[in-house]
C-alpha cells in the first residue's frame, strides 16, 4: 500500500513514482521469458517466409527487436496486450499470454492501484506493451508512440467521451531501466488540476505544442519493476531513447468497477472485488479468449474508433 505521503504527492502532483512494485524473479521474469518465447517464434516466422536475414543479430532479445526493425518488421502489433483502432482482420494479431496476465493480476500492483481508486478494480482494456528501439534505428516516417517517442498527452482524452467521468488511474510499469537517456516519461506537475485539453490525432494523438508550457516539465527516470501512477488529466508523454539499447514498459490502466472503460468495444475484467470476489478473473485462459471474441466480433463489419478527435478540427490546423 502506498503512505500517506504517497498519496499526498499523488493529490498534488498528479502523479507519482514508485520503486519496487514488481517482484523480480516471481512477476518480471517470467513476463521477459514469455515474450523473448514469443519473439522466437516471430523471428523464425520471419526467416522461414524470407523477411528477415537469418545472419542478422539475435544474442539477445534486444538485439532481435532492433534487427526486426531495421528490416521492416512490426513486432510491436503481435506483442502488444491491444487489439488496433481502424480495421481489425480475423488474424490481426495480439499477445494475451499467463505471464503477462499475472503481472496485471499482481497482488503488490494491485495494492497499489487499490490505494488510488479503492478495493474494487476492473482491468481497463486501454493497455500496451511499449518496446522502443535506439531513435537512430528510426525510420524517417515512424510516429507510433508504442516505438517512437511519445507526445504530449492527457490519459483521459485517448478514450471515448463515456469515459470522462471514470475514475481511473494508470500505471506504467517498467521492465528495463528506463532513464533520460533512454526515453523515460516526462510530465507536467499539476496539471492534472486543468481541464482535458484539445488533441490532435495527428502524427499521435497529443495536445498542440502551443497549449503546453515546457519549461514545467520534468523527467520521470524509474527502475525496473517500478512503476509511475498518473491521474487521467495529468499531461506527460516521452523522451526520446538515445542509447543503443531498447527501453521496455508497459502501460495498463485500472477503473473502479462500474465506471465506463471508455473502450467498451474491448474486453475489462475485475480484477479484485472485496464486496464480489467470485467475480474476480482469475484464469489467464479466458482473459485470452475474451479478446480472441473481441476480435472476431469486430473484424466482422466495423472500424474500430479508439477516440474523440478528428484531424481538421480548427485546433489541429
């Protein structure tokens, strides 16, 4: 559970960052085991069907994302705990394995997240994996803010309007290190006190340079297995990774039970009830297949609208 100090900095500040929220050995390694499993499998894919050089550097797991990239492979879709906005195929691919599952599930996380939003707590379907090469890897047109680095944002406004009223926080978890010098988060202190700003969805969906003061931001550096909890109107985004390295976080979100997820097209689960704890999700499974039905029900005839802004409002000019 988080101090009274904690909590009082989280109020003022509107966000907050703390060590140590994931066990090292119990919740962190498995979740790198899965995906470097994964990884492989995507790798040798790549080789067998002649995308990707079988030379091509792989003694680590860092190594194998750079080298994917380099050769035009999207490892991010087929890794990412999301399914896309826009058309969804039947194959569109995702990555909904127990490893991760447990993470999100985690009861020192869950902790954490209770002492924000209290004891009821639904898993929000808003939620990513964030794997972001060297940016001197970067293609010239690259603006995913999964790879690149991130824009100015508010949390609150990448949901549908039902959401605006949703009490919410999120919790960026970070796998490796992440510093300055490799992209680590920036923030606006305070600012979750303001209204939900404009946003422009292009190149990302971010606030208009010329709403932001910059010489409020500050870096937000955390090691693995921490964590930074954000209110949903807190403005933050991301530096950009200038080491030759990767930087790895996950981005997951948490509602209280009852409140709109703001993606009501994807899947929410509970994921801890003190007053219904036979509602709790507790099988990695069904999480899997929950968004496999997702999937299949939406690539039938629809595209998938993620948020509110169009490119030619007046403000994005």
């Amino acid at each position: 559970m988080l101090s009274d100090r904690q909590l009082r900095e989280f109020e003022e500040n509107g966000y907050l960052v703390v060590d140590n929220v994931l066990d090292r050995k119990t919740v962190l390694e498995p979740v790198i085991e899965e995906y470097e499993q994964l990884l492989g499998e995507l790798r040798s894919r790549w080789i067998a069907e002649g995308r990707l050089d079988p030379d091509a550097s792989a003694d680590t797991f860092q190594d194998k994302i750079i080298s994917a990239y380099r050769a035009g492979l999207d490892y991010f879709q087929p890794m990412d705990i999301s399914l896309p906005g826009g058309k969804i195929k039947p194959d569109t691919p995702f990555h909904a394995g127990p490893a991760i599952f447990r993470l999100m599930t985690d009861d020192n996380l869950l902790d954490t997240v209770e002492a924000i939003i209290g004891p009821e707590i639904t898993s929000n379907p808003i939620q990513h994996v964030r794997i972001k090469p060297p940016a001197v890897d970067l293609d010239a047109t690259e603006i995913r803010a999964h790879i690149t680095a991130t824009d100015w944002h508010q949390d609150r406004a990448v949901t549908l309007e039902e959401a605006d009223r949703t009490r919410m926080v999120t919790v960026w978890l970070a796998v490796t290190d992440a510093t300055v010098e490799n992209g680590c988060l920036k923030v606006i202190p305070g600012s979750h006190r303001g209204e939900m700003k404009l946003h422009c969805p292009n190149p990302q969906v971010g606030i208009p340079e010329s709403l932001i003061d910059k010489s409020l931001t500050r870096p937000l550096p955390v090691k693995a297995g921490g964590a930074i909890l954000f209110h949903p109107l807190t403005i933050h985004g991301s530096l950009p990774n200038t080491t030759p390295g990767i930087r790895w976080s996950f981005d997951l979100r948490y509602n209280v039970t009852g409140d709109p997820t703001g993606r009501p097209m994807f899947p929410d689960f509970v994921a801890r009830s003190r007053a219904a704890p036979a509602t709790v999700l507790r099988d990695p499974a069904e999480w899997r297949r929950m968004w496999e039905a997702a999937r299949a029900r939406l690539s039938a005839d629809r595209t998938v609208t993620l948020h509110r802004w169009v490119p030619d409002a007046a403000h994005c000019a």
